[in-house]
C-alpha cells in the first residue's frame, strides 16, 4: 500500500484577494477559564473569581480577550486552510469590543484583504481580517492576523 500524500492547505498563490471563510462555532465554558488561567497566570478576579466578577460593571465573569482569540485562531486552522502551508505568524492588530462571557458561543469570518510576495522566505505574506463573532451575530473582537504561507513547490 503506497502512503497517501499528507493533507495540506493553501500555498501563497492559491489565496485570493476578497476571500471568504467562515468557522464553526465554540462555546465557552467554564473550564476554559480556568484551565487558560492556569496555563498564562492571568488569574485575575474578572475571570476567575464569580463574586467579584458579580460586583464588577461586567457582572459576570468574562473570557480572557486572548482566549477568545486563541479560540479562533484554533477555529481558522481547522478549516485546513493552514495545514502544513503556514510558516509563521508575523502579525496582528486586534481591536476587544464586547465581553465573551461563560456560555457563549463564538465563530470567526476571514477575509483575504491583501497579500505580499516574499520570495526570500519561501512563499509570502497574507493579511486575514478576521472578526470573531458571537451568538448574538456582534463582532466581539475584530483586526487583521498577517502570515507567512509558503509558496507551491516546483515541479521537475
């Protein structure tokens, strides 16, 4: 039995300027709190501690902003666009607009806004706006993720 080639998802040339995709949805939980608050350190009581976060203007505990960033990011790579094709991550801009509290349930849209050779590096540069949105269809966190994908191998 010949191994079957590996999966892998867009080369440099293959994004398009205006492309579209959307993720699946996460719910976030408690546990996710917790277990992103012991992975970082980021105890602080706005996520961690539910009778200060009661007291607090958001009156209720609400998800770390990087949390729910991770998330997506997550989501974005399991579309398979960025399977075995991204070489790095060279940027990001992120603007944290509402609150992802316990129990909600986020999603991201990407668009292709621009890209960039980089021949030097193998391949070159792509500009992801991507907005992370939640159950209530408002766009809790919004910017622009910039990667290094690599360029389609040669033939011969």
């Amino acid at each position: 039995m010949e191994n079957p080639q590996p999966p892998h998802g867009l080369y440099f040339e293959e994004f398009e300027v205006g492309a579209e995709m959307v993720t699946r949805g996460r719910t976030i939980t408690e546990s996710d709190l917790v277990q992103f608050a012991g992975l970082t350190g980021d105890y602080n009581p706005m996520h961690t501690d539910a009778e200060y976060a009661r007291t607090s203007f958001m009156g209720q505990r609400v998800a770390h902003g990087m949390l729910t960033l991770s998330y997506a990011i997550g989501q974005a790579y399991q579309l398979g666009i960025l399977e075995r094709t991204v070489l790095g991550f060279r940027g990001l801009e992120m603007k944290f607009s509402v609150p992802v509290y316990i129990g909600d349930t986020i999603h991201a849209e990407l668009t292709v806004v621009d890209k960039k050779e980089a021949r030097r590096l193998g391949g070159g540069t792509v500009d992801l706006g991507i907005k992370i949105i939640n159950q209530e269809g408002k766009t809790v966190q919004k910017g622009t993720l910039t990667l290094l994908m690599a360029s389609r191998p040669t033939e011969g």
